[in-house]
C-alpha cells in the first residue's frame, strides 16, 4: 500500500469511527428535520426540554457531584502523590499500584459492591449486621460523589504526580538560598504544582459529570438524578427522544468545555513543560516511625473504602448461594460460581467480550499508534491538529454519546439503501468500542512515540534497511513495553465496558458489564457479583499473563528499555 | 534490487553536487550548491546554525529529499529532482550527533547490525564486528547496553557501526558536539585516522574552524544555502574568498580605512584613522577605495607599553590619540581590557582607537587598563572593500 493510500485509509477510519457519529447526533440537537426526527429544520425545543423540570435538576446534581468529587479527588491525589515521590515511606510503591488497579475498575463495578452490601437484605444484614444507617448515607449524593471520588483519585494521581516528577528540588532550594524560609518554599511548589493539580480537578469534574457506571446503578436505584442516566433514558426509551439525548450531550460538552476553560484561565497559559526538562532529581523526605505509621494507617483506611468495602461487597454476595432472591439457601458457597460457569446465560458473556476486548486491543493500539506518531510529528502539521482536537473532544465526550451516536448515524435508512446496514451487529459494537478506546490509547502512547528520537530510524535506514524493516527492528522493539500496557489496559477497560455495551450489543449476544446488569435486574445478585468477579478476575489474570511473559520471553533488549530509562 | 556503490569495497567513491536546492517553505536551506570531492577526500562543511549544512549532508544520506539538482556518488545518480534513491541503498554509513544508538540492541549488535546488508556468514560477521569493535576499544563492552555508556563509549560505537561495512561514504553529523574538550580531542584524532584507514569518502559537518581544519582535506564553507568558497584549509585560511569566510574562520577584529597605495603584488596600503597598515588586497583595491581590514588572531603582538608622556608606561588616554612613538607602518596602540590564561599563555582583547582586537597572545600576562604598543603582521591582515565586506 503506498504512502498516500495508507493515509486515505486511516482518515476514512477516522471520519467513520469518530467524526460522522458525534457530529450527526450533536446536530440532531438543532435541526431534527435534518434526519428524519422531526418536521423543524432549526429548533431549539430539546434544549428548552434538556433545561425544564426533571432534567434541569439533573444537570444541577451532575454539577454539584462533579465539583464535590474533583475537590475531594485532587486533594486526596495530592497527598498520596505527595507520599510517593516526596517521601522514602516504605512500600510506597503499593500505591502507584493500587491507583493503576483503580484505573482499570470500572466504576459501576465500584457501586455494585457497595449495594451488595448495603442493600435490604444484602450482605450485611444476611450476616446480622444492621444497614440502615449507612444504606440511607450511600444510597444518596454522599454514596455517589464516595463511588466517584475513588474512581478520579487515579485519574488526578497521573496528573499531579506527572506535574511533582518534573518539579526539581532546585526550586525550593532556590528559595532557600534566597532568604525564604519553609513557608515560602511550600508556596512557590505549590504554585509550581497548580498545573497539575488543575488538570487533576478538570479531569475529575469531566469524568465525573460524564460517567455512567454509577449513573445506572447507584444514583438510579437511589432516585438522584444526574445527567448521563436521563440522556440513556431518552435514547433507551419509546419513542426514542434523539432531539433530546442530543440536547442533554451538548450540555454536558458545555460543561466540560467550562471546566477545561477554567482551567485554562486559572494557570494564565502555563503548561507542564515549564516544569519539565533538566530538574535534578529530589531528595526524599525521610519520615519518622510515628508519621510512617500513621500514613499508613491513612492509606489502609483509603484502601478499604476504595477497593477493600466494593471487593467485599462483590465477593461476598457472589458467595452467597440465592442473594437477592426468595429462592436458594442464602447460604454461603460456590454454587453461583458453579452456575455461571455451566450456564451458557452467564458464562458466554465472558467470552463474547474477551472475545471482543482481545480484537479491540489489537486494532485499538495500531491505530493507536498511527495517531500517536502522527501527533508526535515534528512541529505542528495541520493533520496533527486536526487529529488533536477531534482525539480531545472524544475524551470529553461520555461513552453514553458515543453510543448514541452510533446508533443514531448507523441506523440511518441510508446504510440499508447502500446494503452496508452494521447496526445491531457485533461489527458495528467493535466500531464502537474501538472508538471509545483509541483516545485514551493514542494518549497512553503519544508520549512515547514523541521520545523517539527520529534519528534512531534514520540511523536504520543509513545502515541498509528498508522503510518497514527499520520500523520493525528498531521502533516496534523500543516501545513493546508501552505498546504492551496499552494493549493490556484497552483489553481490560474493553472487557468491562457498560454504556457502549448498554446500547450496542447485538441481539443475542451480550457482553459481560450487560450480563451482569441483565442477571442483577431479574435479582440473581448471587449470579450477577459472581460473573462481575469472574470478570474482574480474568482480566487481572490476562494482565499478569502479559506482563509476566513479557518479562520471560521478551528479549533482553527490549526489557533493559524501561528498566534503565 | 540495485546494488549499493562500491558496497563491500575498501575505497571511497566521488561526489558531484549539481545546482542542489532544498526549501522549507519559505526558507532556502540550500540555493545552488555545486561541489565535486575527489574519492578518498576528507570534506568538512564548515558553517554557522541555519547555513544549510546538516540539509546538505541528510540529502547526501537520503533521509531527506532535495529539490533539484544532480547528486552523484561515484558513478551513480542518487538523486536529481525526480529520481530519489532510498538512503538504504546508497551503501553510505552515517555518525549521527546524538548517536542514534538503538538501545534496545546491545553494542555488538548495533555495530553487527550495520553488517547485515552483506549477508556474511554468521562467523565472518562476528569475527569482523569484533575486529572493529576492538579499533575503537570498545571489544569489552560489546555484551553492554548503550545507555549503560558514557557519551564518549556511545560515539564510538556509533564510529564502529559506522565503519565496519566499509562502506564508501562516511557521513559526520557533528560528531564531536555533544562530548568535553578532552573527549572532543581524543574522538577527533580517532574520526581523522579510521576514515583515512578505510579510505572511504568522508563528509564531516560542524560549526567549529578549529575541529574543521584539524581534519578536512579540504574545507567548504557554506552560508545561507550558499557554497562560500571550497578549499584545503590553508587556503581557506590563507585567501579567504569573502569576509564572512575570514570572520567565521576566525578573527582578531576589523578597522575602516582607504586604500593609501597599492604595493603590487596583491598588498595594498591602507590608512587607518592616522596609521598605515599593510595588508593582503582580496579583489582589485585602487587608491581610495573604502576597505574593512580584517585582522587575523595569528597577527597580532603586543610590544611593549605607551608612557603618559606618550613614549611608555600606562596612559590615562587610550583612544583616540595617534602614536607619535609608532609612525613606521602596521603599529597601532590601545589599553588591555582583558586577559584570559589560555595554558600556554595569555590571550588579550585590546581597545584600539578603532575596535577591540580579541585573542591577542602574550607569554606574559598584562595588566588590565595599561596602554601598549601593538605590531600587525601584514599576511593577516586582509582588506576587503566595504560593498563586499558586510556580513
């Protein structure tokens, strides 16, 4: 294929995957008429239905929950951030673990937990312990901005600790030597770090308004609207309210954009790269017994509310043979296991999606790695930028518009006419889910592509190679490590997906996040948390798997990379 | 698949430059360059940042695409405007500035790496790899990882891959730039002896005269995309073509006068406020004529010192005043403004009445603010006139 083919190829995907999606159903918004959902060709009538009555409470709660959870989720970072590249505390390195098992945990995975628990006779009770005190706390605003503060605290960890790593001891030394004391060091990192800590609080707020993971669990079965939810209900429902779904996405966008303007505004055009560069590395701060005692106690406590209370909640439950059901001995056993792994209702599911996540993953990172190049490219091209912003407002967008999206722009008559009709097909849930996934990916890899130094290839191409075989004996080698994390991560984070699922999943065939959905809501909790931990399980053992034969049958090269960079 | 020049032969091959043009939107990084380099040459391109140089020597390797114009390498055209010959196909090995090591191959292998394109037998190749490795005392880290080397370790193992297909062109990318003096000097000698044992063609690319006259066999000095003047050193030196090519070759400093007489033989008389300097006419210089005179480092003596009574000892008055105590030709005095230790002596800057003279050496240093006498030779002292003479 040559140079200009291969270019088409990729910007048609891109146009395909990304573009005519979102756009056709943010432009439903205005103009209904426009696609066939109603007779006005310009209207503002869903806007003035997505700010009226119900839905304008639910944009406010959204709002509220979202500042509350960024707050709570930058300060709590910025401690643990502070704690593992500031301090020698012992095992500190647990931490970046627990933040990157975070990460991976999808937060509806994160509420269900907490309502095995807390629910009428759930866990807790079948076990003797009253929950009605901590039920009406949870199952409410507290509960859903707790679920959403866990889930952002790794999401502001990356940005913070990015911001910390780059930021030199020469600083506060040059206070130091200049006549200013402790205090004045602090507030000359502090306003180093604002950068971070602003991407952090923006990162947070967007993550969190646009979430739908605790939108559909939690905040649903607790009453307390929120945006995300009313948008799957206007999609969800019949007749279908595109006009309005599309409305309510514009407004989340809106919101996005202000928190990103907020940001924008509050650091007056600086930028992580001021930060960057030729800093010495800090000394640690030593701490005492007492204090390492008790940031440990701290952390442990963090901990259990953060993975330890929902991991107990799903596991539990999944053991506890007839949970949620009159049926079954509510006993405590292996019989929902058993049950998920003979029936083909439960365990197909699994495969469906691991099915569906491995071929993700693969596709994901090579395009992945075809927008990272083209992103890291040398000065600033115009398809670079391009490519930037529409990567951007992917990010921004949430995974419920991406689907609405795509049911929308795939189900057009057009499609049928054209004898191209993808929709309600497991092609067109791959489209989607890569689509969801690349943003992320392309991130996760655009900063590696851009250390690559160029001369490397060069040098290759010097000394007697061909275009392709120099990229595959010197690129592919030099970032097998990044390319692996990337896989890994879009294969879990594709397993465990919810809303694209939700929305797309062919008929007949359902991925895992819908199966377990589909068995909590006919009440076979026990069946449910079962597959949710089979899931959860799995996942983590394709990622020991990788990493491990990594670390066994890569050669030596290629590990000695990250090891001594 | 075309063969590669000369590949797997000991000797160099010849370059021809036709009228070369390469732009970056709107900027020329390279307007008309024509050169030819007999095989076996040693050329350094010698130029400020921005002259064209690093253009040139990546359109040689192919990694970038001229313009127009003809490059031939020995009898072969690689490249003239339409038809580009892949880099990998031009069978040339390249020193890159930042090494351009791969590191996730140890130094045996980067340097085997460059060997692969013979296809030798697994013993040839090694056996030779480590031959080579050896020549650049590099054989006993050859299990180590790049990044597990110094700076000084890493280029020359970027030398031995460069090297050890014997290829018939060697390019520089400033080699030397990213290491310390004592590294820079130790590598320098090392780059001068392999590339002349290989007898390959060697095209070197730096900003430093010094570092380009220590190795080239011959010398092109290039300026905005433009070919200055192509030479052996001495010449470069010696005859500088323009005045940019005497200041970037180094300088002393430059005084305004007229052509006084012409005193054949290509030396003219020119005076300077109230002094006469001989020096080398570069163009024809009638009487007259309004001429920068640009003085040579290697020019200069201080004498002895200037009294207040205007005969010797320090002065309160340094400029400005002519040197009733000098009034034989190419003596001028001013004050020492500074003095730097250069090891082997003292290195002065001293205001004249007409500009500072930097580099002016002394066995003995002189005190700051004190006025002396000062001797300019004549063969370094050059005379342009002054439509040619700004930079």
């Amino acid at each position: 294929m040559s140079r200009g083919s291969a270019f088409l190829v990729f910007w048609l995907l891109i146009v395909a995957i990304l573009v005519v999606p979102i756009l056709l159903f943010l432009a439903v918004a205005f103009s209904p008429a426009l696609l066939a959902q109603g007779p006005e060709w310009f209207t503002l009538s869903a806007f003035a239905q997505a700010l009226d009555g119900q839905l304008l409470v639910a944009f406010l709660d959204s709002t509220v929950v979202g500042v509350v959870t960024a707050v709570l989720s930058a300060a709590i970072a910025f401690w643990l951030a502070w704690v593992v590249m500031r301090t020698d505390l012992v095992g500190r390195r647990i931490w970046t673990g627990v933040a990157f098992a975070l990460l991976l945990t999808p937060s509806y995975l994160i509420a269900l937990g907490w309502e095995r628990l807390l629910e009428p006779n759930g866990v807790l009770e079948l076990i003797g312990i009253p929950a009605d005190g901590a039920r009406s706390v949870m199952y409410g605003p507290v509960g859903i901005v707790v679920v959403l503060t866990v889930k952002g605290i790794p999401f502001a960890f990356l940005a913070i600790s990015n911001t910390l790593r780059g930021l030199g001891h020469e600083f506060e030394d040059a206070v130091r030597v200049h006549g200013g004391g402790r205090v004045a060091a602090l507030r000359i990192v502090v306003a180093l770090l604002s950068p971070g800590v602003w991407a952090a609080l923006a990162i947070v707020f967007a993550e969190s308004i646009s979430d739908f993971g605790v939108a559909s669990t939690l905040a649903n079965d607790s009453h307390f609207l929120v945006a995300t939810y009313s948008l799957y209900m206007a999609v969800d429902s019949f007749p279908v309210h595109f006009p309005v779904a599309a409305a309510i996405s514009w407004v989340l966008l809106v919101l996005i954009v202000l928190a990103l303007l907020a940001q924008n505004a509050a650091l007056k055009g600086r930028s992580f790269r001021v930060l960057s560069g030729r800093s010495k590395p800090v000394l640690s701060q030593r701490l005492s017994p007492a204090v390492t005692a008790i940031t440990w106690l701290c952390f442990l406590v963090f901990l259990l509310l953060a993975l330890g209370v929902p991991a107990f909640g799903a596991v539990s439950a999944s053991l506890i043979d007839g949970l949620g059901s009159l049926a079954g001995t509510h006993q405590w056993d292996l019989s929902n296991y058993l049950r998920v792994l003979s029936s083909p209702q439960l365990g197909d599911p699994l495969v469906y999606s691991a099915i569906l996540a491995a071929i993700t993953a693969t596709a994901g990172v090579a395009l992945a790695v075809a927008c990272a190049r083209v992103l890291a490219a040398r000065g600033s091209t115009l398809p670079g930028r391009v490519l930037d912003f529409i990567l951007l407002a992917a990010v921004a967008l949430p995974g419920i518009v991406f689907a609405a999206g795509y049911i929308f722009a795939y189900n057009l008559p057009l499609w049928s006419a054209l004898h191209l009709q993808i929709y309600g097909t497991t092609t067109l849930l791959l489209l989607a889910y890569l689509a969801t996934a690349l943003p992320s990916t392309t991130r996760v890899l655009v900063g590696t592509m851009s250390q690559i130094q160029e001369s490397m290839l060069e040098a290759s191409r010097v000394h007697g190679r061909g275009p392709l075989r120099a990229w595959l004996s010197i690129v592919i080698p030099v970032i097998a490590r990044p390319l692996l994390s990337a896989w890994l991560l879009t294969f879990a984070a594709t397993l465990l997906e919810l809303p694209v699922s939700q929305l797309l999943s062919p008929p007949g065939s359902q991925p895992v996040s819908v199966g377990i959905e589909a068995a909590l809501a006919k009440y076979d909790y026990g069946g449910g948390t079962a597959m949710e931990v089979l899931a959860v399980l799995f996942a983590l053992v394709v990622v020991g798997i990788g990493f491990g034969a990594f670390r066994l049958f890569a050669p030596a090269g290629w590990r000695a990379i990250g090891r001594t960079r | 698949m075309t063969t590669a020049i000369d590949s797997g032969s000991f000797g160099g091959c010849s370059i021809e430059l036709e009228d070369v043009r390469k732009a970056f939107g709107a900027t020329h990084a390279l307007d008309g360059v024509s050169l030819s380099v007999e095989p076996g040459t040693f050329l350094v391109l010698l130029g400020p940042s921005g002259s064209g140089k690093t253009t040139m020597l990546r359109g040689l390797a192919g990694v970038e695409r001229f313009d127009s114009g003809t490059v031939r390498l020995g009898s072969r055209v690689v490249s003239d405007g339409r038809r580009h010959l892949p880099p990998e196909r031009r069978g040339l090995a390249m020193v890159f500035q930042d090494y351009a090591l791969w590191p996730h191959l140890t130094v045996f292998e980067n340097v085997a790496y460059a060997l692969k394109r013979h296809h030798l037998d697994g013993r040839e190749a090694r056996s030779r790899t480590m031959e080579t490795l050896d020549r650049v005392s590099m054989a006993e880290k050859a299990a180590n990882y790049p990044q597990e080397l110094s700076g000084g370790q890493q280029q020359r193992v970027a030398l031995a891959r460069a090297i050890v297909a014997r290829p018939s062109l060697l390019l520089f990318d400033e080699p030397l730039s990213n290491l310390d003096a004592d590294l820079r000097e130790q590598l320098r000698v090392e780059i001068a002896t392999l590339a002349r044992e290989s007898g390959a063609t060697a095209v070197y690319i730096t900003h430093d005269q010094s570092e380009a006259f220590a190795l080239a066999d011959v010398v092109g000095v290039l300026r905005r995309g433009r070919l200055e003047q192509i030479g052996p050193p001495e010449q470069i030196y010696a005859h500088p073509a323009t005045p940019f090519v005497a200041r970037f070759t180094g300088l002393s400093g430059s005084m305004r006068g007229v052509v006084d007489r012409d005193l054949a033989a290509g030396v003219v008389e020119v005076r300077v406020g109230d002094h006469l300097l001989t020096a080398s006419a570069r163009g024809a210089l009638r009487p007259g004529t309004a001429v920068d005179v640009l003085v040579r480092p290697s020019a200069t003596r201080l004498m002895h010192p200037l009294h207040d009574d205007g005969r010797d000892g320090p002065s309160g008055h340094g400029r400005g005043r002519t040197d009733p105590a000098s009034p034989e030709p190419n003596r001028i005095h001013g004050r020492i403004v500074d003095v730097a230790y250069r090891g082997r002596g003292y290195e002065h800057v001293v205001r004249t009445p007409y500009g500072d003279l930097t580099g002016v050496f002394s066995n003995t240093a002189r005190a700051r603010g004190t006025d002396w006498h000062l001797a300019i030779d004549s063969a370094g002292c050059l005379a342009f006139p002054i439509a040619n003479a700004e930079i």
